[in-house]
C-alpha cells in the first residue's frame, strides 16, 4: 500500500517517495514482497502516482539488469548490481487508488488488480504498508509460519513500544486470555484502549477467500471515514474465525514512518543495520558512527573507509580500496586497491583499479580513470576518460576529453570545452607530455608522443612526435631591479604606477608599490 499521501510529514512529495538510506521508502516494502511472495506482487499507487510509478520502473529495469550503466560492467573486481542468485524479479502489478479513503480501501483497488492478471483470486494475501522500511524477511516469514500452524483466517504482527501513540493498538480478550479481539485506530480508542502499548505493524497475512468477503463488508464509520483494513480483524473473531498475532522480537521493526522524526528514527537504525552488515563482510570502518552507506552500495572485501565518508546510490567500492575522510562518492564504481584521498567528491564516475583521486578532487558525471592513472588535488574532471597510468596532478580541468595511457598532463592545464554556446571534445593521445599552465581550445588533438611547452594555447591540432609551443618572446632587462630599487630609496619622481621617470632604462610598469613609509622599506625585500 503505497497510495497515501503522509500529511503528518507535511511535504510536497508523497510519503513514499521520502528517502530513507538512500532509496525511496516504497522499495523496502515492493523488495521485501518480492523476496516474500510465491507469487504477483501488486503496489497500491494513488498519491502523486505518476513519481511512484517511475520509482517502480527503474526499479524493475535495474534488478533485471538492462538499465545498468554500461560504464559499470567494464570494471573488473567490483560487485555488479544484479540480484543475488541473478533470478530476475518481474515487475510488480499497479493497482491506481484514485481517492485515498482509506488501506481497506487501498486492498480493495489490489484485489481488482490480482482478480483482473490471475482470473481468480489466490489462496492467501500478505499485506504490506509502505512506510515501515524496518520490517525484516525473518519477522515476515515468522508470521507466514504461525499463519499456517495456526490456519487462521488472519494473521497480524504488532509491536510493543514505549510509546505508541498514533499507531492502531491491539486489543486483545479482557478475560486473561490472549486472542486478539480488534484494533482500535488512535483516533478512534478509548482513554483504555490507548493505554495499551501493543500496537499493529501493519504486516497482515489474510486468507485469500476470507479477505475479498470481508473486504465487502468494510464500512467507513469511524473518526477519519475510511476504509480500514484494519477492521478484517474483528470481521474475522465475529465469524469465529481464528486471528495468530505475533509480537515481533525487535520492536524497532515496526516503525511506521509518518512524521519527519520517525523518518529520521529509521535511517538511524538502517544506517546502522548497512554498516554491521558490511562489517560481517570483511569491512573496516573507522568510525562506523561518521561513515553514511546507502542500502544499495557494495563495498569489496579489506576496505578501509575513514571518518566522515558519505556512499551514495549504487555505489561500489572495490577490495583493498581506502577513502579517507570528508569525500562523497555517488552512483560510482570504485576499482579494488583504489586510493581516495581526503575531501573528493565523485559522481557517476568510474575508477579502475589501482588508481589513486585526490585529496580535493572533483570526478563529475562520465568521468572514467583508467587502472593505475592518478588525479590529484583540485583537479576537475566531466566526462573525460583518463588512460591507464595517466595523471594529472596539479589543478587541472578536463572536460569533454579523451586522454590516452601514459600522459603526463602538467599543473593548471585547462580544456576549455565550451565557447558559450556549445561543448567540444578533447583527444589526447599517448604518451604526450603536457607543461603546466597549458590551455588546450576545444576541438583539439594532440598526436602521440607529442609535447606541449608550459604555458601554451593550443588552438590547432599538434602532430604526434611535434613540440607545441605559444609564447610571447622573453626580455630580460639587466639591472632594472637594482636601478628601481635605488631610485625609490632616494624618493625620486615616479608616476601614479609607481614608475620612476627617469632614466629612460627604467621599467615601464613595475609591480604596484604599497604606500606608506612602512611598506616602502619593505619594498623588494623579498
Ligand atoms: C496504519 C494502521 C494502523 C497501524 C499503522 C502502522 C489502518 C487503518 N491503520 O495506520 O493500525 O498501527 O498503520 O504503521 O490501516 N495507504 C494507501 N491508501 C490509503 C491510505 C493509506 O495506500 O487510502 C497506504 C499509505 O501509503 C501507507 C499505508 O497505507 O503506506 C499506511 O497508511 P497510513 O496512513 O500511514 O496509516 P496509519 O495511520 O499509520
Ligand atoms: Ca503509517
């Protein structure tokens, strides 16, 4: 059920859509299904449809693979994003609930779903809300279990929290025995009723005839006027039919995200929950409490992942890599034995192995460092492939370029890719040797082997094995220092520059000189 709006988290977005450890709520609950179910899945959509279904469609592409970015599958070493056991899952059916009035409601949409894709309707339904991402496949299966060895008609798991305010609570026989009787909404118990602590997950398993019929009994007459699925329940003990209710073992798992603060609550216990089961793999975290690692990141065996590292999205990071701290790495395919230093930012990237970024750089989308290549600090890169044991070290910008294996590219180079209007490519062939401060104009080549002199502009291609050279003519002006330096300490005549007037040997433009008697000793003092 994914069709509701969460008003309590006054957002613009749909509830579901919210992300906890970096992927949108609704996938915990479709991912927890699909590992769940014999059979179809159905997703409830209705609020903000449209998003929630594109949430879904990606999804389906990416667990069947065709979506994968290409650039993800070239690295070898590194975990690939497909489904364990590789079985694809199909895509979940949609059922659209165009008003929300309520889960029984939104049961009722699901059922027109399944009755419509199967022709009849199934043997047993496991109910799922959208918005407990905490909800484990051990508790899920546990339920199924007791469903069974109990046949009942219903089985449901709750929760007992320390404090149970908002949730539905359950209500069990007064007279000390344990069968569950109803569930009584918040909005709807008594002053008695809401003291009780046990509340109802969510999570339901319903006999698959029992729950059609009862679905046509529901009423909305209750304190919001919905439809509650929750009402199956005390339909069931009025038919005599028997409701198995486990308690799970680890309360936190029934967390139902409505507020902000609840949502934060289950990222606190998800993040946690990632970073023990990357532990458990071989992983060393530093300080696992400063280390953020999205659910779907894969991390290789002999990492070392320092303080204060952010992993985003599908992210993975290969064996032996080590990041140090402060750098964020998003939707990014780490080779093994990488080395990402301090402060980096690294997005739709490709890192191959053995290559070392950083500290301070900055790998945007379609970045590719070839195996054994380095970039080095506050250097840029955008949809460039860097060869294999290339490097880059010093302040440089590549964009839209493609350098080959064994270039040397000097400190401050420059592509300049965009004239205002539109990008240009780059080629760098291999083995050429770049001096620092070089600007290369876009579209440019540069042929093997070739060499581009410091502080050049390359603005037409340069043949393999040429020098490339663009520079004004040096002069060098003997004396012209000391000279300067005697005519300001007898406080000669100088013009508004600074520039003494005399003699006509003298510089034309000398470097600015400070005003005030204490600066002007200064003056060439370094
Ligand atoms: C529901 C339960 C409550 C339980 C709590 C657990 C009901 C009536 N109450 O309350 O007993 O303790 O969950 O977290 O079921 N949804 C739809 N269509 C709708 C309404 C809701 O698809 O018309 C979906 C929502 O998107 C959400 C889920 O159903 O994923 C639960 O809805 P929500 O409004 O959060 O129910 P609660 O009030 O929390
Ligand atoms: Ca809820």
């Amino acid at each position: 059920m994914a069709a509701g709006l969460g008003k309590r988290m006054r957002s613009k977005r749909a509830k579901v859509l919210h992300q906890v450890a970096g992927r949108p709520m609704v996938l915990y609950a479709l991912e927890l299904a699909q590992r769940v179910a014999d059979e179809a899945v159905v997703v409830v959509v209705g609020h903000q449809a449209a998003q929630v279904k594109g949430i879904l469609d990606e999804h389906a592409g990416h667990t069947t693979g065709s979506a994968r970015p290409r650039l993800m599958s070239r690295v070898k070493g590194v975990t690939a994003h497909v489904k364990a056991g590789g079985s694809p899952v199909s895509a979940p059916l949609i059922a659209e609930q165009r008003q929300q009035l309520g889960t029984g409601h939104a049961v009722m949409q699901a059922r027109e779903a399944i009755v419509r894709a199967r022709g009849t309707g199934a043997a047993r339904y496991l109910i799922l809300n959208g918005d407990t991402p905490l909800l484990t496949d051990t508790t899920v299966q546990e339920l199924l279990r007791v469903y069974e060895e109990e046949k009942a008609a219903v089985a449901i798991l709750t929760a007992v929290l320390e404090d149970p305010s908002g949730y539905g609570r359950v209500i069990r026989h007064p007279a000390g025995e344990d069968r569950v009787m109803k569930i009584v909404e918040d909005r709807d118990a008594t002053e008695a009723e809401r003291a009780v602590r046990e509340i109802n997950v969510g999570t339901y398993v319903v006999d698959g005839p029992f729950l059609f019929e009862a679905l046509d009994r529901l009423q909305p007459a209750n304190a919001q006027q919905e439809y509650y699925l929750t009402d199956v329940v005390k339909l069931a003990v009025e038919r005599g039919l028997t409701v198995a209710a486990v308690k799970a073992s680890h309360p936190e798992e029934g967390l139902g995200i409505n507020s902000r603060e609840q949502l934060a609550a289950a990222e606190r216990v998800l993040r946690e929950r990632i970073r023990r089961r990357w532990m458990h793999k071989g992983v060393t975290f530093i300080d696992p409490d400063t280390t953020w690692v999205d659910a779907d990141v894969t991390i290789g065996r002999d990492a070392v992942i320092y303080p204060d590292v952010t992993l985003e999205g599908k992210t993975a990071i290969g064996e032996d890599c080590c990041i140090r701290s402060h750098s964020r790495i998003a939707h990014s395919t780490i080779g093994p034995r990488v080395q990402v230093l301090d402060s980096c930012v690294i997005t739709d990237a490709v890192v191959e192995e053995d290559a070392a970024v950083g500290p301070f750089a900055h790998l945007r989308p379609g970045s590719i460092v070839r195996r054994k290549a380095k970039v080095g600090n506050f250097v840029e890169m955008k949809k460039t492939e860097l060869g294999a044991g290339s490097k880059v070290n010093h302040l440089s910008y590549l964009g839209d370029s493609r350098v080959g294996k064994g270039v040397n590219i000097g400190a401050g180079t420059i592509t300049c890719n965009y004239d205002g209007y539109r990008k240009f490519q780059t080629v760098i062939e291999d083995d050429v040797f770049i001096g620092s401060d070089a600007q290369l104009v876009a579209p440019v080549k540069v042929g093997r082997r070739a060499v581009i002199a410091a502080g050049t502009t390359v603005t037409q291609d340069v043949p393999a094995d040429a020098l490339a050279i663009s520079r004004m003519v040096q002069a060098n002006r003997l004396g012209w220092a000391a000279k300067r330096r005697g005519l300001l300490a007898a406080n000669a005549p100088h013009d508004s520059n600074g520039a003494p007037r005399t003699p006509r040997s003298a510089p034309r433009r000398p470097a600015p000189v400070a005003r005030g008697k204490g600066r002007q000793k200064r003056t060439g003092g370094k």
